[in-house]
C-alpha cells in the first residue's frame, strides 16, 4: 500500500517550515504536525493591541548570508530594526555591547586608547594565565569591572549556577569596541519582519496540509504510517525514548502584561544585570516594529531549570550532556527514513538563518536539487 504522503514533518517551527516548502516545491506530498495550537515554533507571534508580540521570547533576525536574507525576504518586508540592548544594574544603565558608550558611564573614559588602557591594566592585575573556569575566562577578557557588572550575575541566572562552576569555554569571545556604536550584532542584514514572523511561516506553509493539536508521541505509529519518510523537529532524545538519559536543557518563563501608557521602557530589550532581579530580560514588543500604539505589551523573561514538562530552550553543552546526544546521533544515522533536524534535534543552539541554512542543505540534499536548481544554500 502506498502511503498518503511523502513526508511526515514533526514540528512547524522554522526548520520543518522551511523542508516542507522546499520539498513541496519539488513536487513531494507533505504533512506537518504541531502539537501547539499554532504554526511557527518559537518564532510565533500573538496581536495584542495592535502590537505582534513575540511570545517565546525576543527574535531578531541577522544573517551576513546575502542567500538566505534574500530568501526570507520572498516571504515578509523587513524593517530597519537594529538591535540595541540596555543594560540595568541596580539602576545604573549602560549600553550593549560593550562599546565606547558603556566605558565611558563605566570609568569616563573618552578616547578609545583610555578604554583600552583600562582593560588592560585591569587583566594585568588579575594574574589569570590559564582560565579554569568561566568567571576566570572572562575576568581575563574583560577585567573585574565589565564582569561584575554586566556578566557576573546575568550569566548566573542564565545558568542556574555560579560562574565558577561553570566552563571556560562558553565565553570563548567578548564583543569588545572601541567604537561609539550600540548595534548589538555585527552582521550584514538585520531586521524584523514587518508584521511579525507569522507571516514568514505562513508564506511557507502556503500550500501545505498542516494539522495542529496533534502530538507526534501521542499516535507515533499511525502517524508514521501516513508517510515514507518523517522529518524529524523535536527532543532526539525523546524521539529515542530517553534510553540514554535525558538531554539537560535551561528553559524559560514569561510574563506578559499589557500597559495603560503608550512607552514604558524606551527600548526592544532590556538586560538585568544584578542578583536581585528575578528575571534577565525586559522586552517592549512594539519597539521591534516602530509601534505607535496607544497602550505597549512588555514581557518579562525568568530563567529557569528544564524539565520533561517545560519548553526546552538552552541546550547545556557540558561534557555529560556532549557524550549523551553522541549515543543519539549515532542511533539517529540508523534511522534509514528519519531525517532529524533543527535546535532540538541536533541539541545545537541554532540563530534562526542557521535554521533556515540548515533546513535548506539538508532539504537539497534529501531532494537531490542540484546547484543549479531553485533551492538557496
């Protein structure tokens, strides 16, 4: 008996979007599935006011790849949003990244070469040769000042674990300039969908069947009987039935508000840097889009430990957790009909054009579209 379709697509989010409209393109039959009550993984947004909140959290896209900026953009107009955090520490504000601006409400410096000198000579009183762990890499980056006030405790929370319990190697680099310049990412094309990112999902998703409520694990043998091959979104190590151990991840809390004042911060995002402050971020949803809105929605963001009932978010990339998703890869190269793909599936931390890139390859290669044929790269 043939099946209903080609493929089965296990997740709506960016990565399963992507596949299906590339594979629809080349003529295959697709069913995606989302056990959410909408379409878009974490990059969905919900109208509040007028104003396209982005409810799992604040995405900005950036990308230096001319293809695939080109590629979303078939999709939804951007605007010129250029991300540009502010810090809080116990009241006291400062620019992000750390730039001319910051050193200057840090210590008054005004030329690049006293900020530099400033560094300096603060690593060199340290002594640090060898970091052991991530406080010591970035005292060692950065020196006492930047890092007790805008890394210490925000990494911490972040974390759920002091610093120096922490590995060295998850701050390799520091964004470090000595510019008077706030644009908190280096990359070419930036910006967010005029309208929000539904529409980005929805232009992929056009013309593909898509059945929401619908858990995978709930009915996985008559849903995998519908296709020949399934794409594959969700926990690799749930898809294995936890048979190594569980993937540790950090997740996420929000709280949403809807405010009576039409601005209540002045800003997309704001960072708490201090212990006391319960969440790490502040975002005000209508400066993403230039909202005029009378009344803004805000949403503050709580980390917090992952469990099997919470949203993963933060892959924990220590070497427990590195030698656990290895037993689930090479279980996942056996899996003849299974194409595994996107943050969960690869427990990789994935920007969304690394998704996309990601989805496009594989989609390519899976179709056998050659360079010359319409699929980016």
């Amino acid at each position: 008996m043939t099946n209903t379709y080609d493929y089965l697509i296990v997740g709506s989010g960016l990565f399963g979007a992507v596949f299906a409209h590339e594979a629809t393109k080349a003529g295959k039959k697709c069913l995606v599935i989302d056990k959410r009550e909408h379409a878009g993984g974490n990059v969905y947004c919900k109208e509040m006011e007028g104003i396209n909140v982005h409810w799992y959290g604040a995405h900005i896209f950036h990308t230096n790849d001319k293809e695939i900026w080109d590629y979303v953009n078939q999709f939804a107009e951007f605007n010129r949003y250029t991300n540009s955090p502010v810090a809080n520490y116990k009241g006291e504000l400062y620019n992000l990244p750390f730039n001319m601006n910051t050193f200057y409400r840090l210590w008054g410096t005004k030329t690049p070469e006293e900020a530099k000198q400033k560094i300096a000579d603060q690593i060199e009183n340290l002594g640090i040769t060898e970091p052991k762990n991530m406080e010591e890499q970035a005292l060692k980056l950065v020196g006492p000042d930047i890092y007790e006030k805008l890394i210490k405790h925000y990494t911490e929370k972040q974390w759920g674990r002091k610093a120096t319990e922490l590995p060295a190697f998850i701050i390799k680099r520091l964004p470090v300039r000595f510019t008077y310049d706030n644009n908190y990412f280096n990359d070419k094309y930036q910006g967010i969908p005029v309208g929000g990112y539904n529409k980005i999902v929805e232009g992929l998703l056009k013309d593909v069947e898509v059945r929401l409520n619908t858990d995978f694990f709930a009915d996985r043998e008559v849903l995998s009987s519908l296709a020949d091959k399934i794409v594959f979104t969700g926990k690799i190590d749930e898809y294995f039935g936890y048979q190594f151990g569980e993937l540790e991840y950090r997740s996420l809390k929000f709280e949403v508000e809807t405010l009576d004042q039409e601005n209540y911060q002045g800003n997309a995002v704001f960072n708490y840097t201090d212990a006391d402050t319960p969440y790490n971020r502040v975002y005000e949803h209508k400066h993403f889009e230039f909202g005029t809105q009378p009344k803004t929605v805000i949403t503050k963001e709580y980390p917090l430990q992952g469990s099997r009932g919470l949203e993963p978010y933060y892959p924990v990339n220590d070497e427990n957790n590195s030698a656990i998703v290895k037993k689930y890869q090479d279980l996942a190269k056996a899996e003849k009909n299974v194409i595994f793909g996107g943050r969960l599936a690869e427990y990789r931390y994935y920007d969304m054009h690394q998704v996309i890139g990601s989805a496009l390859v594989k989609a390519k290669r899976e179709l056998g579209v050659s360079q010359e044929e319409d699929v980016a790269i």
